[in-house]
C-alpha cells in the first residue's frame, strides 16, 4: 500500500495509485493527486471530477468515459487533453474513486 499525507491526515492508496477509502478524499487530496499526474487542475478539471464524484455517490460504481463526457458536459476529445493518456481511470484517480470497470 501508498500513503500520501494531506495536510494532518495520512490516506492509503492501492497500487495503482487509487484511494483504498473513496470517502477520504479531499479536494486537497485531488490536487496532490493530480500533481503526481502532472496535470495542474483548472475549473474545467473540477466541473469534470466534481461530475465524477456525484456519480459515484449516486450510483456506486465510477462513470465510464462517456458517462463522464455526456453527464460534465465536456467532449471526449477534450477529456483526453485535460486527463491524457487514459482519462476514466485519471478522473477517478483524481477524484478519489474505485477504478472504473473495465479499464486496465
């Protein structure tokens, strides 16, 4: 298991890098999370993980691309600049959610 200190509080990651407890998650969490990814998050990056985060607490599972496209408004193409090479399993890396099923 990784550890990754925010602020007081130590959170557990698995080892792909996603929080073992989706509930720790922070939006402190998410820019530390997303600066190991070397993305710098804009209000674009958080209407999309905010998307994300509702989902999963509403559904229980992450959101596939295109749920995530379709439901944050934003199109697949952009998703793949903002959160490139592989961006459903980085949106939920970010947003502190289980990796969504499906990807590798």
């Amino acid at each position: 298991m990784i550890t990754l200190k925010v602020n007081d509080r130590v959170l557990t990651l698995d080892e792909e890098g996603f929080l073992v407890n989706p509930a720790d998650w922070s939006e402190e969490a998410a820019h530390l999370l997303a600066k190991s990814e070397g993305i710098e998050l804009t209000e674009r990056h958080w209407k999309v993980i905010r998307f994300a985060r509702e989902y999963y607490e509403t559904n229980g599972a992450s959101p596939t691309l295109r749920q995530i496209s379709k439901g944050a408004g934003v199109p697949t193409k952009e998703l793949f600049s903002l959160f490139p090479k592989g961006p459903a399993k980085k949106v939920a890396r970010i947003a502190g959610i289980p990796k969504p099923a499906g990807c590798v």
